[in-house]
C-alpha cells in the first residue's frame, strides 16, 4: 500500500464555509429586518428606541441584570463576538463561493495564486473586524 498525503486543509475550508453560511443565513436576516425593517413598518416605535440599550449591551450592563454580577462581562464581549462571526463567516463564506465562481470561470489552473488571496483577504477583514469589534469599548 502507497501512504498518501492526507488533505486536511480542504474538509477545514468547506467546515468553514457551511459555518459561515448557517451564521449568515440565520442571523442577516435579523439584522436586516432590525435595521431596516421594523422601523418604517412601526414593529418597533422610534421614539421608544434609545442608544442607551445598544451601548449598554455592548458595555455589558444588562448582562448584569440577566447573568449576574459574576458573569457581567460577558455582555460586553459575546455582542462583540457576535459581530465577529457574523463579518468573519460571512467573508469566509462569500469568497469561498467566489473562488468556486472563478474556477469555473477557467481559473482553476490559478489555484495556488488565487487560494492564498481569497483566504488572505477573508482573513484580513476577519481580524480587522475583531481590531474594530474589541478596539472600542
């Protein structure tokens, strides 16, 4: 029996890439429908709507209220971490797509070029993001 080399990176890539498309095919929705959405349809009254709340949230205020004093900063950081893997799996998963849509194309003879950019690039936005997320308070 030949040993071969076994390809670990690619089942870690397509892991990566279904994750980023359940994040983003359950949570955008609630995103769009919360930015967009439930104020013009009056779902949610603007003139109860405050930033205090937000801000809290992402200071980990009301965690303190739900959690506990002990687990109070916990508010502060999963938020943070919820944006994260909302920009980071969604940048895994539309530029793996991407990638696949470039290959058949007729690039597929430029995967060893075009792997290294798509990857870096969602790699790139994924650490801005958490530079961004956890940068401010």
């Amino acid at each position: 029996m030949a040993e071969g080399r076994i390809d670990r990176l690619t089942p870690t890539v397509w892991g990566i890439f279904s994750l980023g498309g359940f994040v983003i095919a359950f949570l955008l929705p609630v995103f769009i429908v919360m930015n967009s959405l439930a104020y013009p349809f009056r779902l949610v009254p603007f003139e109860r709507v405050g930033h205090d709340g937000a801000l809290g949230w992402l200071r980990g205020d009301p965690a303190a209220a739900l959690l506990g004093s002990s687990l109070a900063w916990i508010g502060g950081w999963l938020s943070k971490l919820f944006l994260v893997v909302v920009i980071g799996g969604g940048l895994f998963h539309g530029l793996h797509r991407l990638k696949y849509v470039l290959y058949d194309a007729g690039l597929h003879r430029a995967k060893r070029v075009l792997d290294p950019i798509v990857y870096g690039i969602a790699g790139a936005g994924t650490a801005a993001a958490v530079f961004l997320a956890f940068s401010f308070p």
